[in-house]
C-alpha cells in the first residue's frame, strides 16, 4: 500500500552539504583518526605533567594513525566489550 522511502537523517545527506570532502569528514575512518589525535594529546598533555613517562607518550604519538589502530580492530574490541 504504502511505498518506503529513505529519507535523509542529516542535512549532509541531501546533496545540498554532502560534496565528497564535506562527506569524507565523516567517513569511520577519519572519525577514528580524530579520536587517536584526541588520544595522542591527552598523552602529551599527561607527560607534560608527569603522569605518565614522556617516551610512553611518545610512542603513544607514533601508534596513534589508522594504519596501525584499524577500524576493523576498534570495532572487534567493541564487539567483545560488555560495557
């Protein structure tokens, strides 16, 4: 009787804000790559203060790329956390 229609959530998703680089902000992977750049700071900021080692910090930096902390592995320890 009725037809589904997909209507868009977000206004990103219309095509009126959605150009592929307004888009790519948003892609998992970029978000996850904000999240270690948050996480790499924090260690910094904590080593500047002394509660943690600065080479922990360091390598902290060094690991903190989606090269290394895959999405794929994020959502897997998600998938295991009961929390």
């Amino acid at each position: 009787m009725f037809e589904s229609v997909r209507l868009p959530i977000l206004p990103i998703d219309t095509g009126r804000y959605g150009s592929p680089e307004m888009r790519g902000i948003f892609e998992e992977e970029n978000k996850l790559q904000r999240w270690l750049d948050v996480e790499a700071a924090v260690a910094e900021a904590q080593a500047f203060v002394g509660d943690i080692p600065k080479d922990a910090a360091e390598e902290i930096g060094r690991n903190a790329n989606t090269k290394i902390v895959t999405l794929d592995h994020v959502k897997g320890i998600e998938k295991r956390d009961p929390s």
